[in-house]
C-alpha cells in the first residue's frame, strides 16, 4: 500500500467551533475524553495499512505538532509516517493557502517525492469508521479517475450538505452545493443500486462526505488551475471532464465541525448503544499512550457517563457527562449533560498550598460545583460553590469575557479560572 498517500486536511481557521480553536486547530480538539479529532481519520489510514500521512495545517498548529509526535511513531520498517503540512513560503508560493485544493497544490512538491499511484483525501473534523481500503478496491475496479464517499441522507439533511446526482452503476453526473430547504431537488433522488442500504424506501439523496480518491494524474490535471477548494469548484469541474463515482457508505459519519455539533456527538458516546463504537478491536481509534493510573470514583454516582484515565471523582453525582483525563472532581458536585476536557497535568501539593494562599482555585471541579449542559475545555480551574447553566438565566450568544454561549451551549474556554460562587 506504499502508493497510496493519504493527505488530512486541517488548515481551516475552525472559527465554527470557535472557542475551542482559539489556542489549538481544529484536528486537535479533544474528543470522547481522550481523543482528539485528527485521531478519526488517522486512525482509519492506520487500520486500511495507509501508513504514509501528511496533516495539512496552517492555524494554532503547536498543540497539533505536539500530539502528532508524540503519538504516531513508526518502526523503521513500515516505511511509514504521520507529518504535519503547516503553511511555509516557498520562492513559488508566498501566501496562505486559499482552500482545501489550494493547500494540496502548494504541497505537490512533498507529495510527489513519495511517488503515489493514489492520493486519499479526508476531513480532520468528522466521525466515522470507515473500511478505505475496500473504498480504494472499489476505486480501482470502477476504471473512475476520482471517487466520492458518499452517504444517504434525507430531505432535511441534504439541505446544508453537497448532494450529487448518481446513475444506476454509481457514475456521478451532477453536483449541487448546499441546496437549502426550499429548492426542488427530486430529479437528485439517489438510485437504489447507489445506495449500500437496498433496503431502505424512503426518497435519498447521496451527500458528499468530503472524502475522495484521486489517482494521481487526475489531481494533478484537476489542480493544474487556480481553483482554490474541492468540494465546491474542483469537484464539480472534473465531473464534466472525468469518471468521477459514488462509493455508497451506510455506516456512521457525523460532521463535528460546529459546537452543537461536537457537543451532541460527544454525549451520544454515553448512550447504552451509541451510534459510533469506541469498543471495536478489530479497527480501533488511536491515540495518544499517556500511562495514566485508573480513574477512581470515592461514593460517587455516575449515570451513563465516561471516564477516562487518570481521574478522580469524589462524593458527585455525574448523568450523561464525559468526565477527560486527569479530571478532579471534588465532593458535593454534579454534573449533567457536561463535556470536561480534563487537564495536561496533576498538581502537587506544594502548588496546591500556593494556590490556597493565593486564592486560586485547584484545576478541576470544585467543591459543591453544580454544571448542566456545558463544555470545559482543559485545565479550568472552578471555584467552590460554582453554579454553571442551573439557573434560568436568559442565554444568547455571545463572548462573555470568561465564558462564550455558542448554539445556546455555555463553554468555558482553556485555562479559565472561576472564581468560588461564580453564576453563569
């Protein structure tokens, strides 16, 4: 599989799930309470033997550079590797990358040293489990020069998404960029031999999940211009001139890319049955090994949430919440529909003795905190007696000096501290 390159792309401001993106980009957000985003598609190149990676950034990327090498470290055998792309003047390009096909042409240089027969484009903002090596097989034996994954959705959905119009041996002959609610779009009704799920009776539309395969020529020729973006110029100029086609995928993808949507899939996780498996041997998500103990929970109550390593719970009382790693939750609290990134390290007794003097709280969740339907990023510190989205408090979007509301969901940004007896 050594000619096949897989190329992440990252390099967008993330400004939709804005705060979270303020000091990191947006493949290195953390997810599921130990994850990060970037970890989903690189994990998906892993299980498929894709094991040339390149993560294209240009935003925050420290955090990201951080995470990337500290976690995917090839043997010197597999030939293979994980390496951020960041943005860099060359004496043929000098500015920002413009857009996703922009980002892939200003690296061609890099790229093509690798020789691939394939490149493999992914977004760094997505959740899914998906088998590419059977999408690349199927690539192969359709004789198309770029292939789409593509998932079926119904009216509402293909409203806010890129639809494509297939013929009956998946061959795409249209595409449509987010249609809205009230455009007919009836003659884009996906055939049923495009659809992984025959079963299915109800009118669907194919949505592009920013997913292709290109051969290489075909990138090459496809970015031999100055169009700037692949979904909504490069891919529906090359469905004039090449066989572009559908790969029908029935599994789970979800677009994580705004707050409510990163909240909401993050809580889903918690379900008796969610959606998205975490616990799947056979093609697991990688991530970061930290070596952290197990988490211990001293009379507490925990009613369908998460908890990752290293965490320790005492006297709470924690419902449908996703509790990161080294997260200290002291007595007295409770937490309900709320997203804790954690924290990067413990503190000792000595800093503990200094905050104390200082009046600082200790980073975690104070005593006797009551938290509903928020996020907090890593290593908030939250007061004694902090009352977070409990009271009926009028919300509207907007930057809060210490907090923001976004989707109506509060979230505290990294390194905040609150103050004992704060109310948001």
């Amino acid at each position: 599989m050594a000619e096949v390159l897989s190329i992440v792309l990252g390099g967008g401001k993330g400004t939709r799930l804005f705060p979270l993106t303020q000091s990191r980009s947006k493949p290195a957000v953390p997810f599921g309470g130990k994850f990060r985003l970037v970890d989903i598609p690189i994990s998906n190149c892993i299980n498929a033997e894709f094991r040339q990676i390149y993560i294209v950034t240009q935003f925050n990327s420290a955090s990201l550079h951080q995470h990337i090498g500290q976690t995917y470290l090839f043997d010197t055998f597999t030939k293979g590797f994980v390496e951020i792309l960041a943005a860099e003047q060359t004496f043929e390009h000098t500015s920002w990358y413009e857009g996703t096909a922009d980002a892939v042409r200003k690296n061609f240089l890099h790229f093509r040293t690798q020789k691939p027969s394939y490149y493999i484009i992914l977004a760094g903002d997505q959740l899914y489990r998906m088998d590419l090596k059977d999408m690349l097989q199927q690539h192969i034996d359709s004789g198309a020069a770029i292939s789409i994954a593509c998932t079926a959705v119904g009216r509402e959905e293909a409203s806010a998404l890129g639809i494509l119009k297939a013929d009956k041996k998946s061959r795409i002959t249209e595409f449509l960029e987010k249609p809205g609610p009230t455009k007919d779009i009836s003659d884009f009704k996906a055939p049923i031999e495009a659809i992984a799920d025959k079963n299915r009776t109800d009118d669907c539309y194919l949505a592009s999940m920013g997913i292709y395969v290109f051969n290489a020529k075909a990138m090459e020729d496809c970015l031999a211009n100055e169009l700037t973006d692949f979904g909504k110029e490069v891919i529906p100029a090359a469905i004039n001139t090449l066989k572009v086609n559908a790969y029908a995928f029935d599994g789970f993808w979800e677009d994580i890319g705004t707050i409510r949507n990163f909240y909401e899939t993050n809580l889903e996780l918690t379900d008796v049955r969610p959606r998205f498996d975490f616990y799947d041997e056979t093609r697991p998500i990688y991530t970061h090994m930290r070596n952290l103990p197990p988490s211990k929970m001293n009379f507490s109550n925990m009613n369908q949430s998460i908890a990752a390593e290293g965490c320790i719970i005492t006297n709470a009382n924690i419902t449908s919440s996703i509790v990161g790693i080294r997260t200290i939750v002291e007595t007295g609290s409770s937490l309900n529909g709320v997203i804790c990134m954690g924290a990067d390290f413990y503190e000792t007794d000595v800093q503990k003795h200094q905050n104390f003097e200082e009046r600082i709280p200790n980073v975690g969740i104070g005593r006797g905190a009551i938290i509903k339907g928020a996020i907090i990023d890593k290593n908030v510190r939250i007061g004694e007696g902090c009352r977070i989205g409990v009271d009926d408090i009028r919300r509207v979007d907007g930057n809060y000096e210490f907090y923001h509301v976004v989707d109506g969901i509060i979230v505290i940004p990294k390194n905040t501290i609150l103050y004992p007896g704060t109310v948001i």
